[in-house]
C-alpha cells in the first residue's frame, strides 16, 4: 500500500464521520488561533514598549546623581550633599565619541500669559534636546548653544502647551512667566505624545541652570548623553565613570546605557510572549487530548472493520499507519484551519483597533503548526498502537 | 423516572466506557486547573497589594508640591517646584480638625560613614509622627521624639540592613554615625518590614526633618503624610488642606492631594481586570473541552440509538431521555471539575511551599464558579446531541444495529 | 379495546411512496389472541408499530381503550405504552451493560416506582419466568432463550393489557422458541390481550385469531 493511499483512505474516513471530524478539529483550531492571537499581541506589546524606550533616540546613557545598585530611584534625584552639576554634563559632552550631554531638571510650575495660566511639567534642559531625544522643532527654534552656564531667559514650549497658551497666536517672541521669573519663547517643538504616561506635549524647555534657580536646587537630576554609535558602550561607561571619578572625587553617581536597559526589557518582554503563548497553549493541549479521545473512539468502533483487513492481509504496520494518518489529517486539518482563523482574527484587530499594538509573530506561527503536526502523532499513536494489536480473530467476531 | 435513578442510569453507561471518560475528566480537568490556578494567582496578588497598600497606613492622605493639568498623566511624584512645600506648610495643616497626624518628609542621598566604613544611604527626614503614620515598629530603641518640627537635633533611627552593613553584631544603639561631614547618634533601629512596596525602610536613615533639610540645604520638603481621624473625614480633610494651603500659598492651588483610597482602588481595579482577562483566556480551552464533551456524547448517542428505541419503545418520554444524557454529560464535567479543582490545589500548595513569603489562597467563589462553569459547558454542549437523542424515531432508532 | 379505521401508513423512499398499510380495519377485544402472518415485507412489523403507538398512521383513526390517540404528542403516546403495553422483539433489545434484574426493572424506573416495590416486583417476574437463578447475569452470561424470557419479564412488568410480539421467535432454535411460545401464552391464559406476528404458520395457527397481510392489505380475518 503506498503512503497516497494511507492518506487516502484516512481523509475519506474522516470526511465521512464530518460532524465528528469537525468539531475535533474545531478544538485544534481554537488552540492554534489563539495562541497565534495572543502571540501577536505580545509581539506588538514587545514592538511598542521597545519603540517607546527608543523614540527619544538610541545610544543613551544616563548618569543619576548617587551610588544606586538598584534601577529603583534613589533618593539622591530629590537631593544630594553630592551634586551633579552643569559643569560636569559640559565636561562630560567634550569626551571623545560624546556626541552631546544634556543636563536634566524635571519639575513642576505655573506658566502664565498676559490672560491665560496654566499648572505643568518644566524641564530644565541644554541645547542637544533636539539632537540627543529626537524631537524636532515645529516652529523658531530651540535654546541656543553655548550658554550652559549663564543663559538668557528663553523658552521652547511644546505643542498642546502652546495650544492651552496661545490658541491661534504664534507664540514665536511671547513673553511668558514662568514661576517667579519671565522668559521669551524661542520656538514651539513638534508634537510628540505621550511617552510612558507622561504628556511629552504639556511641557515647557528652560535652560537647566535657570531651572536649577527656580527650584532652589544645586544638583541636576539626569545627565542624558549621546555617544557615537561605532563604539563600544562599556568603553565610554568607562571613560564617563573614570572622567566624574575623577571630579568628585568618588563614585557617587550611577550609570544607565539605553542598551542595558533595552537588553533587560527585550528579554522581559520575551518572557511575556512566551507566558501568553502558554496561556494560549493550554487550550491547545485540551483541543490535543479532543484527538486522542476521538481516535480511541474511533478504534473501538472500527474493531470488525480492523478485523476485516487484517483477514484479507493487512500487516500491522499498516494498521498502524492508517489510524496515525486519520489523527494526522485531523490536527493538520484543524492547525492549518487555525492558522488561518489566528491571522484573520489578527488583521481584523489591526483594521478594528488600530490603537492595539499587534504584529503577527511568524516564528511562533510556525510552531503552532509544527505542535499540530506533533499533537497528530502523538494522539495518533496510542489508539494506533491498540489498533495494530488486535488480533484478527477476536477483531472479526467482537459484532 | 427519580433523579437517584436518573443518575444511577448514567454512571452505569459511563462506566462501560472509562478510558473515553478518563480523557475527557482529563480534558476539563486540564481547563478547571489552570482557570483556578491564574485566578488564585491573581486574586493573591491583588489582596497581596491591597494589603501592602494599607500596610502603609490607615486614612492616609500625600500631599505633593506642584500640580499638572494635564489630564491622565501622572502626578508630579519626583518634580521640583518653585513655590515649595515647607514645614510652616505642614505646621498649617493641624488646624483642620479632620487630620490625627501630619508627618512631613525630606528626602535625599548621602554617604554614611562610621570607622573607615561609608556608604550611599537614603536619608529621610521626619517627625515622631511617621511612626504612627507609617506604622513602622523597632526593634531596639526609640523613634524620634516628640519635639518641635523646626527643632535640628543629632539623632537617627536606623534600618535593619544599615545596622547590619554597618554595626554587624555590635550594639547599635547609643553609637554615632556620620552622615556627611556630621555626626549622629543611633537612638532605635526598625524592625526589618521584609519585602515591601515603596520605600525600602530597612535601607535608610531617618532623622528628624530640620536636621535633614539642614544636611541638603534645603527648605522644601518632598511630601507630607496626613492622617486623618477617620474614613468619612478623608474627603473634608482633602478640602481642608487644599483650603490652608491655598492660603498659605497667595491663592494658588499648587499641590497634588493622593489619597490612600484611590490608590488602593486603582490597584485593586487593574489587578482584577488583569485576573478576569488571564482568566478568561484560560477557559477558552473550557470552550475547547466542552467541544470534546458534546463530541463524544455524539458519538454515545449514535452508538446508543438502539438503546434510545427500546427506552422510547418501554414508554421514556423525551424530556427523560434528553435528561439522561445531559446528566451524563453533566457527571463527567464535574468529575472533570473536581479533579481539575484537585490537581490545581495541589499545585498551589506546592507554589506556596516553594514562595512562602507570597500568601497564596484559593478564593471560594472561585472554587463554585469552576463548579458551576464546567456544569453550564456540560449543559451547553450536551444539549445538542442530547435533544439528538430525545428527538429520535422510535422506530428506526430500534431498527438500528 | 384496540380499534383501527382506514389505517393507511405511507413511506416516503426518495422519490417513491411505499404504502406499508393500505385501509387497516381491525378490531381486537381484550383478551384475544392474535396472530399476524404474511410474507416479508407485507407490512406486519408496520401494523404492530402503530397498534403500539411507536409509530403515528399517516391517516385514519385508532382508538386505544375509548381514546382516540391518532392526535396525541410523542410524550403522552410515551406515558400510555408504559402504562399499557408490553414488548417483546426479535432481536431481543437488553442494554447489555445490565443484569437480568436490572433490564427487567428498567419500565419501572421509566415509570418513577420506588426501589423497594420495584425489587419485589423484578423477583415476582424472575420467578414467572422461571429465571431466579440468572438475576445477576448479564446478556452476554446468557442463553438467547434466556435472554428472550428476560425480556418477557421486562415486557410484563407493567402489568399492561396488552402484549405485542414482533416474531419473538425469530432468533432461537425450536426448543427454545417451543418454550417462549409456551410462556407467552400463558400470559395471554391471564387475561392479557396478545398480538403475535411470527413466521411460523404452525405457532401462527395456535392463535384463535388469525390475521394474514399481503401488500399492506388485510386478506384474511
Ligand atoms: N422506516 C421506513 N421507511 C421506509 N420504508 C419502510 C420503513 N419501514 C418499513 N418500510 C417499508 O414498508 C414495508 C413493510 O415493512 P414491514 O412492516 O417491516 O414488513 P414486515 O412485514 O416484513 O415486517 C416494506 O416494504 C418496507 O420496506
Ligand atoms: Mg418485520
């Protein structure tokens, strides 16, 4: 008997028992298309959160005032006997394969209009923001180099603090106030969204040392650098490290590459999708124990007809065979069933909720099918097994 | 026909048949047990928060400095601000009667030092007040006296792990320490909290809060801890404290209120919406185990149509017959459901040995809602062949072989 | 007490009509004995179905016991056979996972009779049929003639008034079927209305009552 007729035979079995057959490949489908479903959700999810950490640009490192071990925020961001000063972000900005250094204030302010106020985000920054987060300017221009440590009292606004401020008036040479003291808006910066929660939007730029004077405070919170992408970052960690060390005279600061961070949060995420995927997979068990349960049914109502074929001459190996094609036709039936429902199910999410980050996760796709091909087999072997032993006697009398 | 013989008849057709039932009791058994196993899970991490949450404290309202506008965004949590928070601030709140305890915080780093060792610590500066506000215990000591809150004074109370890194075995209480270039006695030492959210007390300093600002050369302060003299008053002392600062403040609303409730809340919302979305995606493979059940009653019904006949031909009406395949059906999703119930303790007590320090717990309505589903998808799925059965032509059903 | 008027069941096969029962007029008084002859396929099984109420005439009317049950639904035509009719087939129809005992005691748990009843009822029946020792015995335990008193028992349990048998002898050998025949007789001795179809012309004339069918036609009274 050659393998064609194998399947054969088996197809039209199946096909011939089609309520049965269909909803035990319904059960394969289901498990398939949602592990396919989940998958791709935690691609997208994996996908935007690593373009939302890269979005402010990629060849980051931050460096925090205080000596933390932990990612968690220490309490050297609020204050510090151990400053990080503008003057340490200037000299850290002239190492070599430093692009540019931006020393950070966050904090919290009124903004006031001849007529409109309003109460939101002030980070005190340096000239490199467009350079080193990737933002652009939408109109005018961004603060002017050069003036780190004694800058004129300018402002860049963001686009929905705009909006708020001036409705339909250009901003562009406003004087504005901004806590106690009054500012000349320089330009107006794209719009950007949010990013982590935080409305990069409802924001106003100062330069860092008139934020340091508004908020009373001596360190900076965050010096963001931007290296040269053909170097090793463990080199300029080291340079950074060896260069405050040098300054402070101790290591009292600690340092953040984006690619350490992204390194940890791939694999975080990779995790994830894998959870979600095992979570989808339990269906897909129970939908492989629907096969095995109907091929035992199917061997114990086929007894005379096994009986039959091992009369006119059938080995047991073909036996065997048989019963293992028909498991494999119906999970193959129901995976590639399921494949289909799973990236349909996908798209139609992409088109009905475009906000849902989701994309397609081939490489778990493939899985899901070659696990259908296995949940066959192995469902398939067992009843095929019970099937071959029968010996040919008792098969033919059990009517 | 009596339901003792109703079941009685099932369980005697389901015994003719225990390799088919075992996987199907297996099947279920495999749904139940993960849909318990996440949402226990789940459950335990949501009272796992919730308690720490309220660990924290009871009644408790944080003042912030600075407010954002923008709506949905996060507070303002590590920003600086113009117009700060300051002790005279806190002083203020006392005057409403809605507030029992105000403990305003001052944060910051510094290097701790005693003989030759240092290290970077979190210095945190407060009043006695914390202790009631936080409910923080000692282990050896005291806390902070009462005094005035403008009052430096050289003291510290110190965190289990910093008395560990720093004094080993020795007897910390009464020894100086240097935090920067000054000096502070040890008067108590916490007693550790083990893992907790938030602040980690057992890695940190607390001094009294003017020696802190005095340390930072600072006169703001990074938040203040209200508590109020009870739930009902939380929503007036808001109001109060909106109301003294504002005029504190020339007329300008500039802090941030949050209060314990709605953080809790908030939590306690987004973990039970994760727990119903994991949840639910686990009892999809119910869906898939209840395709199985009405599976093989289908294949039951056609191997049995004979027997249909003769019980139609001995006077069953369809309603009987219907029910008796539904109790099958019924029977072996329960059986699936208590042993899935079964398999999934048992795992979750291996889990709760191996993580003793995560209080798992298996929620009862979890346990009845397992129940009660693997019943309906019994009954959902069994209806169809069941009806098959019940709906069946005497004649030809008898005539079958 | 059975009553059939212009009973005509018609088959649909495809695009053919089969007319099983063409214009059945009987009349059986209770307490005779009946027996149903013709050739295969003459309608015999057909007529014994509607007389049971297992099948519905495609027209015509029956009365049963003064009532006519040609309108009545499947689960009211279900009560009365439970209540009235005793059955006994060819190919004997025990549920195999079952005793003796417990085959027997099935129309009862139908019925909603309590176990204790039901228990002394399932012994009475064994003895009358002569089985008490086979109580436990599952079909497979059991000889056909065995098997066929069983489901004499079964068929009477009921105490119903009527006995209908679709060639209860069909599937055993003489001396067995000798003996059911015996055995089925003397129940009809006790005043229950007996309705035989057999093969046999020899047992067929043991009957008072001879019906013979042909066509579907009643060619014989
Ligand atoms: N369910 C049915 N569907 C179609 N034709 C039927 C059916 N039952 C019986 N018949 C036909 O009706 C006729 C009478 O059948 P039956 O009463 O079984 O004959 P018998 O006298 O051998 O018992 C036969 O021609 C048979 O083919
Ligand atoms: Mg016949």
């Amino acid at each position: 008997m050659q393998y064609f007729d194998i399947i054969n035979l088996a197809y039209k079995t199946v096909i011939s028992h089609k309520l049965r057959s269909i909803l035990t490949a319904l059960g394969m489908v289901i498990g398939i298309a949602s592990v396919i479903v989940l998958t791709s959700i935690g691609r997208g999810v994996h996908a935007f959160v690593l373009t939302e950490f890269t979005q402010f640009g990629t060849n980051l490192i931050a460096v925090f005032p205080g000596k933390t071990t932990t990612l968690g925020l220490s309490g050297a961001t609020i204050s510090t006997v151990r400053p990080l000063s503008i003057a340490d972000a200037i000299s850290l900005g002239e190492l070599e394969n430093i692009i540019a250094a931006l020393p950070l204030v966050q904090g919290n302010a009124r903004i006031e209009t001849g007529k409109k106020q309003r109460r939101t985000t002030v980070l005190g920054v340096g000239a490199a923001v467009p350079e080193i987060w990737k933002i652009k300017v939408a109109r005018g221009r961004f603060l002017p180099k050069n003036e780190q440590a004694n800058p004129r009292a300018f402002a860049v606004l963001g686009d929905k603090l705009a909006a708020q401020l001036f409705a339909k008036t250009s901003p562009l040479g406003q004087r504005i106030r901004i806590g106690n003291d009054r500012y000349r808006v320089l330009g107006v910066m794209e719009k950007k969204g949010q990013m982590m929660g935080f409305d990069m939007d409802d924001t106003v730029y100062i330069p860092t040392a008139k934020a340091l004077e508004m908020f009373n405070r001596e360190s900076v919170m965050e010096i963001d650098l931007l290296y040269n992408k053909n170097t090793q970052v463990k080199a300029i960690e080291k340079q950074i490290s060896n260069l405050l060390q040098r300054r402070h005279g101790r290591e009292d600061f600690s340092i953040i590459t984006q690619d350490q961070m992204l390194k940890s949060m791939d694999s975080i995420l990779n995790i994830l999708t894998l959870a979600v995927a095992a979570l989808g997979g339990i269906s897909l068990l129970v939908g492989s124990v629907g096969i095995l349960t109907i091929m035992t049914v199917a061997v114990s109502e086929r007894i005379s007809e096994i009986g039959l074929l091992r009369a006119v001459g059938a080995e047991k190996a073909m036996i065997f065979k048989l019963f293992l094609s028909e498991a494999l036709v119906l999970s193959v039936i129901g995976g590639v069933i399921g494949i289909f429902l799973g990236i349909f199910i996908v798209q139609s999410i992409k088109f009905m909720v475009p906000g849902l980050p989701v994309q397609l996760a081939w490489g778990y796709i493939c899985t899901a099918f070659i696990i259908s091909l296995l949940i066959g087999v192995i469902a398939g072997v067992i009843p095929a097994i019970k099937a071959a032993r029968l010996r040919p006697l008792e098969a033919l009398r059990s009517e | 026909m009596m339901v003792r013989d109703t079941l009685s008849f099932s369980w005697t057709a389901i015994k003719t048949q225990p390799l088919r039932v075992i996987l199907i009791v297996l099947a279920m058994s495999i749904g139940i047990t993960s849909v318990t196993i996440l949402t226990a899970l789940g459950e335990s991490a949501r009272l796992y928060i919730v308690n720490e949450f309220q660990a924290l404290g009871t009644n408790l309202i944080i003042v912030l400095p600075g407010r954002t506008e923008t709506t949905g965004g996060q507070p303002p949590l590590f920003g600086a601000t113009p117009r700060d928070l300051t002790l005279a601030d806190a002083n203020a709140l006392y005057r409403s009667h809605h507030i029992a305890a105000i403990a305003p915080i001052s944060v910051g780093a510094a290097p701790v030092s005693i003989r030759g060792l240092e290290r970077e610590v979190t210095i945190l500066g407060s009043t006695s007040a914390l202790r009631r506000v936080r409910h923080l215990s000692l282990s050896k000591g005291h806390f902070l006296p009462e005094m005035d809150i403008d009052r430096t004074l050289s003291i510290c109370v110190i965190g289990q792990t910093i008395k560990d890194e720093l004094f080993a075995r020795q007897q910390a209480v009464g020894q100086w320490l240097r935090i920067n270039d000054r000096r502070f006695r040890v008067i108590g030492v916490l007693a550790s909290e083990g893992q907790s959210i938030g602040v980690d007390f057992d890695d940190m300093v607390i001094v009294p809060v003017a020696s802190a600002q005095a340390l930072f050369n600072t006169q703001s302060l990074f938040r203040i801890l209200v508590e109020t003299k009870s739930k009902e008053g939380m929503y007036k002392a808001v109001d109060d404290i909106r109301e003294l600062i504002k005029l504190r403040h020339e007329g300008e609303d500039d802090v941030t209120l949050i209060t314990q409730d709605s953080v809790v809340n908030t939590f306690d919302e987004i973990l039970v919406a994760l727990t119903l979305t994991v949840a639910s995606i686990a009892s999809i493979s119910l869906a898939v185990a209840g395709i199985l059940v009405m599976n093989v009653m289908w294949v039951s019904v056609t191997q049995r149509t004979a027997e249909i006949g003769l019980l139609k031909a001995l006077g069953a009406t369809q309603r009987q017959i219907l029910w008796l395949f539904l109790t099958e059906a019924a029977m072996v999703s329960i059986a699936g459901a208590l042993s899935g119930l079964l398999l999934g303790k048992v795992i979750l007590l291996i889990l709760q040995v191996s993580y003793p320090e995560f209080p798992l717990y298996l929620p009862m309505w979890a346990v009845f809602s397992a129940l009660a589903v693997a019943l309906l998808t019994a009954l959902i799925f069994g209806v169809l062949p069941a009806r098959q059965a019940a709906k069946m032509n005497a004649v030809t059903a008898l005539n079958k072989r | 007490m059975i009553e059939l008027e212009s009973i005509h069941r018609i088959f649909q096969v495809g695009e053919q009509q089969v007319h099983a029962l063409n214009n059945i007029n009987l009349t059986i008084k209770k307490g005779e004995y009946v027996s149903i002859m013709g050739p295969s396929g003459s309608g015999k099984s057909t007529l014994l179905n509607v007389i049971s109420l297992l099948d519905q005439p495609s027209s015509g009317k029956y009365t049963l016991n003064n009532q006519v049950v040609t309108e009545l639904n499947d689960d009211q035509l279900a009560q009365i056979r439970r209540k009235n009719i005793g059955f006994i087939f060819q190919f004997f129809h025990l549920i195999a996972r079952y005793s003796a005992a417990e085959n027997i005691e099935i129309p009862m748990i139908l019925a909603g009779i309590p176990v204790k009843e039901r228990k002394l009822r399932v012994e009475e029946a064994l003895v009358d049929v002569g089985l008490q020792s086979r109580a436990y015995h599952r079909p497979d335990q059991l000889s056909g003639g065995q098997i066929q008193r069983v489901a004499i028992a079964r068929a009477i349990i009921m105490r119903p008034q009527i006995l209908l048998a679709d060639e209860p002898t069909g599937n055993l050998d003489r001396r067995s079927g000798e003996e059911i025949i015996e055995l089925i007789e003397s129940l009809n001795q006790k005043k229950m209305t007996l309705v035989m179809i057999t093969h046999d012309e020899i047992l067929g004339c043991r009957a008072q009552r001879r019906i013979r069918l042909v066509d579907g036609k009643i060619t014989q009274l």
